[in-house]
C-alpha cells in the first residue's frame, strides 16, 4: 500500500477494527494487509487506489459470469419491483416455483423436488438430517450415521463438519462433533507408480464395499464431492468411482449425497458432475455458483420416493427444518438469470472451448521444473509448487496482487476456478502472470 492516508489504507484500518473476518487468523493481516475492493468489472476486481486483479478463484468460486453481469442486474432489479419476500411455509411465489421447475429439467434423472436453503453448508445440514429422517420415517431408526471420503469438505456448522475431514476446520470443535467414519480417497495424486487413475478409483471403491458390507445397518448415506474435492487441493479422481458408489449405496439401502455446491453449474465440464458419472444421487447440493455469485442461496434436490416417506398427516412425519429466508424471490431471480445464460450462451460448450484453449498455451507453466502433478477437470486447474517457503501460500498471494492477479492457493496448491467469461486475453494474462509468481517463489 502507498501510505497510510491512501483509500485503501483507510478502508483497511476501518475493517480490521470492526470486522472479523472468515477463515482468517487475524493476526496475520498485520503481515498481510486486507485487499480493500471498491468494485467489479467482468472479471476484474479493482481496489481504491486504482490497481486491479483478475479474479481467478471466481470470489471463493462463486461468481460465474463477472462481477455486475447486466443481465443478472437487470434480472434482480426487476424483482425489486415486485416481491422482494416472502416466507415459504405456507406460502409460495413465482420465482421459487419456476426455479424448481427447471432444475428439475436440467438435473440427473429422477431430481423432481427442492428444499431452499442459504448456503452450502447448509445444504449439507439439510441433506443429513432429510436422510436420517426419512429412515426413521421408513422403520429404520438404527440408520444415524454418515460416511464420507478422506479429506472432504462439506461445510463448517457443526453438522457438516461431521462429515468434513479437514483437520483445520474440525480438530478445534471435536467435542461438540457426531464423530463419522471416512473412506479412502480416489484422489488420483495417491495412485501407485504406474496405476491408472481408474484403477486406483477402483481400489478405493473396493475399500468403500467393504465398509458398507460391514457397517450399511448403521449408515444412512454416503456424502461425497464428485470428480473434484475442493478443500483437499483439488483432488480429481476417475468418474468410475461414481458408478460403483452409486452401486454399491444401492446394495446396501445407502443414500448417495453428491455435494456439487462447488463442482455444479458447469465448472467440471457438464452441467452437473455426476453426469460424468452416469448417475443420479439420492441428494444433489447446489449453492455458489447457482446464483452467479450475486446472493446466498443453496438447493438440495431428491426424489419422488424421498419426498414421499414424509407426506402424511401428522406434522411430526413431516420435514420441518426451515430459515427465515427459504426460498427468497430476489435470490430465485438471480439463479433464473443465471440458468438464462447458461442457455442463451451455450456455456458449456464455450466452457469446454476456454478449457481446451488453456491448456494448449499452458505448456510453459505446466513444464516448469517445481511445477508437480498438474490436473485439469473442465475450467478447475490446479497443481502444487516445490517452494522452499513454509509461507507459500501468502507469499504467493501478495506477489500475484503485484502482477494483477488473484491467487489463493491451499498451502502449495495453486489452482484456478476463474469465471466462465475470461477472453483469450485473459487467459494469456493468468498463465504469464502465474509463471512468473511460480518462478519467484520455486
């Protein structure tokens, strides 16, 4: 920062004074000052002094289509005009309506019913206890527990965190956590010299067999993050796990909970990862990027069978987790306009365009010396640096401010989950400016 008197110096003072900021050890501001943000463009972030930054991580991989789309504006200013609440318990409105309805059409098969929460970890809250009270509903009260894979994510309440394996997050609350049992990864970093990452996705899936075998009388569902798990340094595995956990969870009288709160909206190649998979889940999780990083808004989506086991007379059979803001019109408006992109502007495909054009003009980057195990699933690039600094992870963060770029990497992982609207341009710019910050730090 220029001096203490600048904008950005002032707004930082004024932060750390009354803010408490997430996932943050707010000590380290002091090392590591705040980025103050005035505004958004497209993918740029720009700060009071002037300087700018392309958002490569998409704002925590939320923000899909850049910061102040028109159309989304346009879209909620609209709704302004209109509703801008109300509850959903014995009420309902238009924009929750229609979103239902189209998700329905786009989601795997057999997805015909949502439940509106906030945000993702509440989604993952949701899905837990819909799971375990639709056994209880169906005779099979013994069915409370939850599976997940090593080095999961699915969330931070406490309800998540039991299903979340990250010991940063948990180790801290561990007597207030329903203890859950993991199961080996698929992440393909850990496949054997000279095992294909299918093979190795196998064995694990051999290792999630076995647990059910000996346990499914106690497990309502298995929780999984498909293809990519986010908060494991982008681990990225074999869709033929898929299958076999869809397989196996219907052996066994398991649900399957497939978290896509952060792989969803297109960001693995296909609308919704689990279609890479051929399968349907019992639970898709939906939240970040289902509103074009505009509002709070998470979805879980189950089926016809599910919605049945709570449909009767008595209220106590029934579903009644709730929040004030279920299934708000403004946020519904966004997702709509969000949806309305994906169509108009056959994103996917585009998405599948931009990935393969990265790629391609990569090879300095990827070819780099203290560049190790880079992976790429649809517009999800990651890879980890050999740095000598036990501080890469801020170092690399100040640097890339410096060439105008925003990285946030997990300890060595570097990884880009930028918005879907990079031009070439841009993409030349992250890769340039990426190389240099690796080359600094290596």
């Amino acid at each position: 920062m220029k001096t203490n008197t600048t904008p950005n110096a002032r707004l930082i003072k004024r932060s750390l004074s009354s803010v408490w900021h997430p996932c943050s050890q707010m000590k380290h501001y002091a090392s590591f000052p705040l980025v103050p943000i005035s505004r958004g463009q497209g993918a740029w972030l720009y700060d009071f002094d002037g300087n700018k930054y392309l958002d490569t991580v998409s704002s925590w991989w939320v923000n899909l289509f850049g910061h102040c789309n028109p159309r989304i504006n346009e879209a909620i200013r609209s709704q302004l005009e209109t509703l801008e609440h109300v509850m959903l318990a014995g009420f309902t409105h238009e924009p929750v309506v229609e979103l239902s309805e189209r998700l329905r059409e786009l989601a795997p098969e057999g997805l015909g019913h949502c439940f509106y929460g906030s945000d993702g970890a509440s989604a993952t809250e949701i899905a837990l206890k819909m799971s375990a009270h639709y056994w209880r509903n169906s005779g099979k009260p013994a069915k409370t527990q939850f599976l997940s894979l090593e080095n999961s994510y699915h969330g931070e309440t406490l309800g998540a965190l039991s299903v979340t394996d990250v010991a940063l997050f948990r180790d801290a609350y561990g007597p207030l956590i329903r203890q859950q049992a993991t199961v080996a990864s698929p992440d393909s970093r850990n496949a054997a010299e000279g095992e294909s990452s299918q093979a190795f996705a196998l064995r694990c899936a051999d290792a999630l067999e076995l647990h059910l075998q000996r346990h499914h009388t106690q497990i309502a569902a298995f929780i999984i993050e498909p293809l990519v798990q986010g908060a494991a340094g982008m681990a990225m595995y074999h869709p033929v796990y898929l299958q076999r956990a869809r397989q196996l969870c219907d052996q066994y009288a398991v649900h399957l909970i497939a978290d896509e709160i952060a792989v969803g909206m297109g960001r693995t190649g296909t609308m919704f990862a689990c279609e890479q998979g051929g399968i349907s889940p019992d639970f898709l999780l939906l939240s970040k990027g289902i509103t074009g990083g505009y509002l709070p808004l998470s979805i879980v989506m189950t089926t016809e069978s599910i919605y049945q086991e709570f449909y009767a007379d008595k209220i106590a059979h029934g579903f009644l987790h709730s929040h004030s803001y279920t299934g708000n019109p403004l946020a519904c408006r966004a997702a709509l306009a969000t949806l309305d992109i994906f169509a108009s502007d056959n994103i996917v495909v585009a998405n599948r365009q931009k990935s393969s054009y990265l790629n391609g003009i990569a090879e300095d980057l990827r070819g780099m010396p203290a560049v190790k195990n880079w992976r790429n699933t649809g517009m999800i690039w990651a890879f980890e640096v050999d740095s000598p600094h036990a501080d890469f992870a801020q170092r690399c963060f100040q640097l890339a401010l410096k060439h105008e770029l925003l990285l946030r990497p997990m300890g060595n992982t570097v990884y880009f989950m930028p918005p879907y609207i990079l031009s070439n341009a841009e993409i030349q710019h992250l890769l340039k400016c990426t190389r240099l910050v690796v080359e600094a730090l290596a």
